[in-house]
C-alpha cells in the first residue's frame, strides 16, 4: 500500500527569548523531540508590540515558549494576554525566580511558568501534558503563585496611594533624590535654601512611612513611579 506521505500532525511551538544560544539549544531539543520549532525576532523597541504578533499571527503555533526579560523590547509578562487570546498556550520560561511575577503570570493566562534552571525533560513534559489536555500545574501551586502577585499589589497600592499625598513640590524633590541628586544640589536648582530642602524630605519620609531617603527612593522604584523631574 503506497504510504500517503501524511505522519502525525507535529506540535508548532513558538520561541520568544531574546539569548540566541538559549534559544538554539531549545530549537535543537525540541525539533529533536518531534516539534515544528519557529524563532521569533525579538524587536529591539518596546513600543514594536504589534509586529511581534504579526510574527505569531504568520507562524500560527498551538504553544508559545515565552522568556519574561526580553532586553530593550521589555517585560515578556506583557504579551501573555494577546498570546493568549489569539488561541496559544503560554508556557514562561524565565531566569527570573521571582513568585510573585510568576503569579502575574498566571493571572494573565500562561499555563506554566519554568525556571530556565529546569531540566530539558520538566520542559518537554509540561508540552507533553499540554498536547494530551493534561494539567500542568502541581495541586496548590496556581493558589500559592497567585497569592505572592496579590500581596505585591497590595503592597504597591499601599505605596501607590502614600506618593499620591505628596505635594508637586515634594513629589520634584523625590524626582531628584531618585535621580541620586544631593540636597545640597536640589537646593541649587530649586534656588532655595539646604533647611528648606530637608523640611520638605522630612515631610516626604513622613507621607512615605519611611526614616530614610535610601528607602524613599527604594519605594519610588519599587513602584516604577514617574518622577516628574529628570
């Protein structure tokens, strides 16, 4: 009987990651292993979104291997929504070990997140298990994950909220201390003088529940705030 030349319809998977010998390593493996592997380009702006799901639209794959940290374009975390939406599976493999942002992870809709620290065959059974409509997620994993991105929200809403009773005058003078500016120099290019300076970092540290500038300003990042000086 003449073979039909049709195999077994092989799993398209998607690499996102921006570190080429990552990637190469992982397309070697996975093609190895049966897969239709496809390497996105990473853009270099974080404002090229769209041509990056124009790549995904084209290559059309049933799961996206996703890094979080994808040098100029940015924060990886960003795509999960679209990835998700335009019907893939997200799985995160991340140098990164931060649970509360593989919490935020999940909460956009990624299906697992991996260390890159995992070994190749913890990578190959979570597609496997994917492919099968398995769960991929140990029991209470999704809960505990969830639980580390929730209390970071609340945490930066309580900061949030803290910046939020600063005066203009005192939220340029944060700006300045974040932008590592002495009070001496920050009374220089207000044209005030050094006590009314600290008056108003006092006043700051107060607003901010702090006792230092070092924590004022670790607040300001923690929360990416927007100084409103540069």
């Amino acid at each position: 009987m003449p073979h039909s030349g049709r195999g077994p319809r092989r799993q398209r998977i998607l690499l996102i990651d921006d570190h080429p010998l990552f990637v190469e390593s992982l397309d070697i493996a996975l093609s190895r292993a049966g897969y239709d592997v496809r390497q996105a380009e990473v853009p270099e702006s974080p404002g090229r979104l769209a041509s990056l799901m124009a790549q995904v639209s084209r290559s059309r794959p049933g799961i996206v291997l996703l890094d979080l940290d994808l040098g100029q374009f940015g924060d990886g975390a960003r795509l999960i929504p679209s990835l998700v939406q335009s019907g893939c599976a997200v799985v995160v493999v991340t140098a990164d070990l931060d649970q509360a942002r593989w919490g935020r992870c999940l909460a956009e809709g990624a299906r697992k997140v991996l260390s890159k620290g995992a070994r190749l065959n913890e990578i190959l059974a979570v597609l496997r298990r994917i492919d099968s409509g398995l769960p991929v997620l140990a029991p209470g994993e999704r809960e505990d994950l969830l639980r580390h991105w929730h209390e970071r929200q609340f945490r930066h809403q309580h900061i949030q909220a803290r910046l939020e009773l600063l005066t203009n005058r005192e939220a340029e003078v944060l700006g300045n201390l974040t932008l590592g500016r002495t009070v001496r120099e920050i009374a220089s290019r207000s044209f005030v003088s050094e006590a009314t300076v600290r008056t108003q970092v006092k006043s700051i540290l107060a607003k901010l529940e702090v006792s230092s500038q070092l924590a004022a300003v670790g607040l300001a990042h923690q929360v990416d705030w927007r100084s409103p000086v540069d």
